[in-house]
C-alpha cells in the first residue's frame, strides 16, 4: 500500500469542502506539535509531503493524501496549544471536530501522543468525542527517540488508564519515532490491514 507514490489531494477549511466520502480513509489526529506531519513524511517515506515544523499551529487545514488506488491518508490540524490567532485556532478545532465525529468512512483516527508526556486532558475529550461518534481510535506514541525507561512506562501506564476510560480504544498502543524510524513498519502493516 505504502510502495507507491502518494500524492497530496487538497487542504480543506470547511465541512463541504471534503473530497466525495467514496473512499476508506484514516486520520491522524493530536495536540499541536505532536509529530502528525512527520509522521505522514516517514511513514510514506516522501520528506516534503505534509509539512512540519517546530512552531505548534503549522497545519491549519486538513490534508489529504491519495494512498494507492482506494485510499486517503489524512493529516489534521493539532489541538490545545497553537502559536496562531485565536479565532483562527477557534474556527479549526471546530472543523476538527465536525470531521472527527462526522466523516462516514473514517475507518481508524490514530491519535498521536507524545511519548514522554502519555495522554492528556485534551487527548481524553478528543477520545470521548471518537466515543460518542463511534469512531475507532489507536493511540500512537510519537518521539520515542527522545525518552526511555522509567519515564516512558510511566506515560505508557498513564495512557493505558486513560484507554480503559474509552469504549472506541482499540487496545494496542504503537510506538514509533519519525526520527528514527521506529515502529513504522508496524503501523504501515495496521494501516494496510484496515
Ligand atoms: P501541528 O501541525 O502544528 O499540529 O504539528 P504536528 O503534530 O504536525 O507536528 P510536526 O510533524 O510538525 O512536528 C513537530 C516537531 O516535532 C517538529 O520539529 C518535528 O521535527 C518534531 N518531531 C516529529 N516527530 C519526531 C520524532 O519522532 N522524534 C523527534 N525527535 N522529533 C520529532
Ligand atoms: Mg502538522
């Protein structure tokens, strides 16, 4: 599925602006700066596909990418903290959510979390919006690179409580580092799989 060249379809800024819902699609959600667009770069191995950056607000529309003959991948803007306009951020995080409970043929929304920090607040109103919207979501721990040992179980311990809080969890909790290149493989298989 990832063998090809994936393409970047469009940005879109508003409900009706989403390409026809006549393909499966998944999403990558997160707080701001967790690593999604990286993500998308390493996984589909194309570095200047999503752009990322270290200032938390870089993406402010959502991405999609064509993924072979029958798919989209699709890059989100963050929540919680944005180095952006508020109305600006305000108007986003409410076409996040619009997408997140409304999109007929998301199949998966993988929820990115900094591995060092394990869920959060934020993280936990987004997965109970995926809950009430019965969307089901896989938590991807992003940045691996930069933490291990005792403070990584302990964000791993925190996440997996906050699961248990979830009925749209999918159980399985996937490591990876863009960086590094960690756990790409895995999550390629995840997507293929769906
Ligand atoms: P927004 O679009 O602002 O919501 O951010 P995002 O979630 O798309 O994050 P982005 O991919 O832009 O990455 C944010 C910063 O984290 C960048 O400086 C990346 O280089 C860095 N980053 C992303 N993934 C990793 C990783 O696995 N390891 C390390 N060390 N840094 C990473
Ligand atoms: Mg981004």
């Amino acid at each position: 599925l990832f063998a090809g060249q994936v393409e970047f379809l469009k940005g879109v800024v508003a409900m009706d602006g989403l390409p026809p819902a006549d393909r499966a699609e998944v999403c990558f959600a997160g707080r701001s700066n967790v690593g999604k667009s990286s993500l998308i770069n390493a996984l589909t191995g194309q570095n200047r596909l999503a752009r990322a950056s270290n200032t938390p607000g870089r993406t402010q529309e959502i991405n999609y990418f064509v993924l072979g003959p029958e798919h989209y991948l699709v890059d989100l803007p963050g929540y919680g903290f944005a180095e952006a306009p508020k109305p600006v951020v305000e108007k986003w995080q409410r076409l996040l959510k619009a997408y997140l409970a409304g999109r007929q043929t998301l199949r998966r929304a993988f929820v990115l979390i900094d591995a060092r920090h394990g869920a959060k607040k934020v993280d936990e109103e987004i997965m109970t919006l995926l809950d009430g919207a019965a969307v089901t979501f896989q938590v991807v721990m992003t940045k691996v690179d930069k933490t291990r040992g005792r403070a990584l179980e302990d964000s791993l311990a925190r996440t997996r409580e906050a699961l248990a809080r979830h009925p749209a969890a999918f159980p399985e909790i996937v490591l990876t580092s863009s960086e590094k290149g960690e756990g790409l493989e895995t999550l390629r298989a995840i997507v293929a799989d769906l």
